[in-house]
C-alpha cells in the first residue's frame, strides 16, 4: 500500500504548488485576506506531504525488514567448500598424455623454435623479399648421435629481380642463414632451404640448397637450381 501513500504526499505537493501560486496572485490584486488563507493552506498541503512520504518510506523499510528476517531463517544447508573443491575434482580427473602426444608436443615446440630463429635472421639482416613459406624440424635417422635433427626452411624471394641477381641474392641469404643455425643451433645436424620465386616462376620450388655440419659449422652439399630460369 506505500504506494497509495506516495501518489498521495505527490498529491499534496501538487497542491502546495498551485496555493503558492494563487496567493501569489491574490498578493499581487490586493486581497491580502484572502492571499494568507490560501498560504495557509499551502502549508498544510505541505504538512500533509511530509506525513506521507514518511509513513510511505517507514512502510517500505518494514518490507525491507521482514523480507531480510525470512530470508535468514531459511535454511540454506550446510555449505562445505572442502566437499565442493573434492567434488569438482572427482568429475575433472587427471589427464596422463601419451608418449606419442608428448613427442608430437616436443616437435612441435622444435619448429616453433626453428621458425622463430629463421625469421629473427630474415629480419636482422633485413633480406628485403623473403618470407616464410612453412619450416620443418624432423629426427636424423643417418646419424648415431640422439638428437640430431635436419632443418627444412621453405622460403620465398619475390622482390621482383632478374633471375642473375636473385640467383646471386638467394646464395647470399642461404649461407647467412646458414652460417647463424650452425652457431645457435647445435643439434641442427643438416640444413636443406627451398626457395620459391613467384615473379619467375609460380607455384612451385625454383632452387634447394643443402647443408652438412661438419664441427661447428656448416658447409654445402648439393645445390639444385631450375635450369629454365637459372643459367
């Protein structure tokens, strides 16, 4: 029922306002009789008002009140956060990877190294034209040595030179990158870099470059270029 008593005390202000104003207006024509019994008015009005609104607020904080005191005397359970942690942990059991999901986990983490420090050499010694095409990072099965790797380095050189100087740009950014991986990378046991050369011909490997180590640094093994572009 607040409400009846809020339209009510909104009521009273209503009228409070048109009293002020109609007295205003008997002030100003002179009937200053009359003008005081309608102020008088206006201020019962407002009397009137602030009865409202209070018992409207005291009513409203009762039904606060009464809504908090139902709402503590309900009983909720016993709440254990102990029982809550165990019960999520039975429905979420431990899960024990594979062998073979753990070694695809590690190659993974091999090439992600190896592209990264490939790209980190492109962009040191700013070879303006090349970009990554996909690495690879695969076990050497012609070694005794256990964790020996071969490097395979797909790249793209298509900066738009003549096929004499993107030969020559293409041996020198090979053996820079080389050069680098045989110093940061000591299990990197062989390197083969494919190029692509899209302006001289699309869609396919123009050149391959292969690399063995031999102690602390690499050297080159066979060179293939494609002898229509390539004289």
């Amino acid at each position: 029922m607040y409400w009846l008593l809020a339209i009510a005390a909104l009521l009273c202000l209503l009228m409070v306002a048109l009293a002020v104003i109609f007295g205003i207006y008997r002030l100003l024509k002179g009937n200053k009789a009359l003008a005081l019994k309608t102020f008088a008015s206006g201020l019962v009005f407002l009397l009137s008002f602030y009865f409202f609104r209070y018992e409207s607020n005291k009513m409203v904080a009762e039904e606060n009140k009464t809504a908090v005191e139902e709402d503590n005397d309900y009983d909720y359970g016993s709440y254990d956060n102990d029982s809550v942690v165990d019960s999520e942990d039975e429905d979420e059991p431990d899960v024990e990877l594979t062998d073979a999901e753990i070694e695809e986990m590690e190659r993974e983490e091999l090439v992600y190294e190896f592209e990264n420090e490939v790209q980190q050499l492109i962009d040191d010694n700013k070879m303006h034209g090349v970009e990554i095409v996909r690495v690879e990072y695969n076990d050497h099965m012609g070694t005794d040595k256990d964790g020996d790797f071969i490097g395979l380095a797909y790249l793209k050189y298509n900066d738009g030179q003549s096929a004499k100087t993107t030969k020559k740009l293409i041996d020198l950014y090979t053996e820079e990158i080389a050069a680098n991986l045989a110093e940061s990378d000591e299990d990197l046991s062989e390197l083969v870099v494919f190029w692509e050369t899209p302006f001289l011909l699309e869609g396919t490997n123009t050149a391959k470059i292969q690399f063995t180590r031999q102690n602390d640094k690499f050297v080159f093994g066979d060179k293939n270029y494609n002898s229509s572009i390539f004289n």
